[in-house]
C-alpha cells in the first residue's frame, strides 16, 4: 500500500512558473539598463553604461560557475552590496532590494503560470494537503516572494525553501531536509515536483519522497534516475493526490 500524501514540494521555476526559453543575454541587458536608470535616479556614482554591465555580467557568471561546481549557493543581494560598496554607494537594505527587483524585472515579464493554478493548489489544500516550494536560485527571497504574489501564489505556498538562503542546492540532502522541517512533515508522506531529472526527481528519489516530474515533452530517463510519477501539467495532481489517499482511508 502506498503512503498517504499529506505535503507537496514544488520546484518554482519551470514547474509553478515557467520561463520558456530563455535569451540569457537579452535579459541581462534589460536588467542592467533598468538597474543603472534605478541607480541613477538615486543619484548614485556611477561608471559609464557599458563598464557597469561588464563588471555585474562577470561577477554574475563566476559566481554562479561556483555554485554550480560545488554546490553552495551565493545570494545576488550580497553580491549587489559589494559591488555597489566598491562603486561607493550608499543604499539602504529596501534600496538593494528595489535594485534586485529591476534586475529580475524582465524575468518576470515573460514568465507565465498554467491556468487556474492557484485554483488547483487551493483544490489540493483543501484536502489537507501542506504546501510550499524549493528552489535552487541566486535571487533574493523577497524578489521571487514578490513575483509570487504578483501570480496570486504567495499564500497557498506558505513554506518557501529558497536556495539563495539555505545555501545548499538541490540535489543536496540538507535542502531537502530544510523544507521537510518547515512543512513538518516525513519525507515518506511528501511529495517533490519538479521538471528536473537531476535536481529535482534525483534528490527526493535520494530523500525517499514521492518524486513527480513534470515532463510534457516525454523525456527518457537519465542514467536511473527514474519518478514515481510523470505529468504534463499540474492541473494532474489532485487526481494523483487522490488517489494515494483513498488507499488509506
């Protein structure tokens, strides 16, 4: 018999929130020029344009070629304060977070949700069901936080596992371990999406939670790592939640 499902994990990009294919360079020059007008407007000292992206584009990209490498994650908002120090900036915590804001800004634009999703999480709720996010990500917390809200799904996530303050990055244990404690659940009675193999579908197969991949293009397994489930969209999980639990009712 299977156990009952009492949690669910989400991943947050490419499963709540799908971003499509993403022109990496477009978006940072988008950022960068909305940053600079921000700093601007705050009459901050400033080099020219093209000196200010450079600087952000490499400590963006060595940072993230660290975290990748040995997993611990960094977080964009201290990363900001320095180099905003070095620059001579004078800015207050609300102030970086603003500045983090328009960073993601052009993200966040070209993201979309399923629809009805918040209603679907809401169905999967009210069965009991607690829910909440981990995600591997550099951005600060209150941004993503703030995108959340802004697609109504802030409240029916109330625990929210960021890697960006944890530090660890799935498929670390400890991340997942975090987020267990936070829903106050076992890993046997929760279940984890997400749309990575290797991240996602890896580390909670390793944290012994039901792992779900959303796949809707049909890709092959890699090299064993196999979910307990595959949808296309999420809309599918509270027939799957059901059924978990109807078995021991």
């Amino acid at each position: 018999m299977n156990p009952s499902v009492r949690g669910i994990l989400f991943d947050l990009g490419g499963t709540l929130i799908d971003f499509g294919r993403v022109d990496v360079d477009a978006l940072f020059e988008a950022g960068a020029r909305l940053a600079y007008a921000y700093l601007q407007q705050l009459g901050q000292p400033l080099p020219p344009f093209v000196k200010y992206r450079r600087s952000q584009y490499r400590a963006i990209r060595w940072n993230y070629f660290k975290s990748c490498l040995t997993g611990r994650e960094f977080n964009a908002l201290e990363l900001l304060a320095d180099l905003g120090g070095k620059m001579e900036h004078d800015l207050s915590r609300t102030q970086y977070l603003e500045l983090a804001w328009q960073w993601y800004l052009p993200l966040s634009k070209i993201a979309t949700v399923e629809p009805d999703l918040p209603k679907t999480l809401a169905q999967i709720a009210s069965g009991g069901v607690k829910l909440g996010l981990v995600s591997n990500t550099f951005i600060p917390s209150e941004v993503l936080d703030r995108h959340l809200a802004d697609e109504k799904l802030l409240d029916p996530l109330p625990v929210r596992v960021y890697s960006s303050q944890v530090q660890y990055r799935k498929p670390h244990s400890k991340i997942f371990r975090f987020a267990l404690a936070g829903i106050g659940l076992g890993a046997s009675e929760t279940m984890f999406v997400g749309d990575s193999l290797k991240a996602d579908i890896r580390g909670a197969n390793r944290a012994g939670m039901i792992s779900v991949l959303k796949d809707p293009v049909s890709r092959h397994d890699r090299a064993g790592i196999v979910p307990a489930h595959r949808i296309c969209k999420l809309a599918e999980l509270p027939q799957i939640v059901a059924r978990y639990n109807r078995q021991v009712q």
